[in-house]
C-alpha cells in the first residue's frame, strides 16, 4: 500500500509532541492558578512549594496557602513575547489604506490624476509614493508590536499532584510538583 507524500511529514512532525510532557514546577517558577470558591478566581505568583495538601505560592510579600483539592488549573509562564507580526499585518492594513485614499484623491486637487489635475504626478511617482507609505507604516507596526509584550502560559495537569526530588544547580536537591496521567 502506498502512503500518501503529504502523510509521512505530519507523522514525523508529530511525534515530538507525543514525547512531550507537562512541564515539571520547581520552586521559584512564576505560576497562575485558578482556584474554585465563590467564583473562579486567578492568582499568579511564584510558586514556593507542596506541603502535604497546600500549594504555597508567593503573590507579593505573604505566602499564599491553597488546598490542592480546590485548584482548577494550574499554568507555568514561559516567559513574554512581543507581537511584531501582528503589528506588522495592522500596518500594512493602515498603509494600504492611507495609500488608496491618496491615490483616490478626486478633483482638480488630486494628485495622481493628471487628467483633473494639471500639476499632478506621474503613476509611477504615485506608486513609488504608496509603496514607500505602506512599507513605513508595516515597519512602525512591527515595531509598536514588539513592544507590545504578553506573558506565555503552559498549562500544567493538576490531578495526580505530588512532591517529588528536583535537582538544583550544585549538587543539590529540591522538592517539586511531578504529575502523573
């Protein structure tokens, strides 16, 4: 039987994700829980530990205990990430606006119809002008994107929450959440 070209590469390009795991909490890691009470409610911090059934988590300068049998979800961040791309698509979506509106100028003002306008430019002059207006414009949007940072988050399964032995740089050993499935 043959395979199809297209199913070999999905195949391949999956199976590193079948291997992966939840990603292990070590103490000092910066968390986001979701806790069940009146209402769900979210809680980020650094995570500090497991002692029995709390989770201690560090949210400004008091430890913070939750009993593990109310937590909902448990997220580790990953760290931030700017968004130039998004700033670049809104951008050039700007840009090629502002060019259609200059290039659709009517009247004996506009100033790429030469047929109104006797002092208008040449085509080629108006659309080097529009080119040059959208790449300006997709670059500042990359740029207002980037600076534009969101923190990444991995969620990480709360049953089968346990402590377990981490190693720590030097030599050492620290207690950490394993989770099993």
């Amino acid at each position: 039987m043959r395979v199809p070209r297209l199913v070999v590469p999905l195949v391949l390009a999956a199976a590193p994700l079948a291997g992966q795991q939840a990603p292990a909490l070590e103490p000092g890691a910066r968390i986001r829980v979701t806790v069940d009470g009146a209402g769900p409610h979210v809680q980020v911090g650094v995570y500090q530990g497991v002692r029995d059934t709390i989770l201690v988590l560090q949210a400004g300068s008091a430890p913070i205990s939750i009993p593990l049998g109310r937590l909902r979800q448990v997220e580790v961040s990953r760290g931030r990430k700017g968004h130039w791309r998004a700033g670049a698509g809104v951008g050039f979506l700007v840009g090629v606006g502002a060019a259609v509106a200059f290039e659709a100028g009517s009247g004996s003002t506009a100033p790429c119809d030469q047929e109104q306008n006797q002092d208008a430019m040449s085509s080629g002059e108006c659309l080097g002008i529009a080119a040059a207006g959208v790449a300006l414009s997709t670059g500042l949007g990359a740029l207002v994107g980037g600076l534009v940072r969101t923190e990444r988050w991995q969620e990480v399964p709360v049953e089968g929450l346990r402590l377990t032995m981490v190693p720590r740089p030097g030599r050492r050993l620290g207690l950490g959440i394993a989770f099993t499935f």
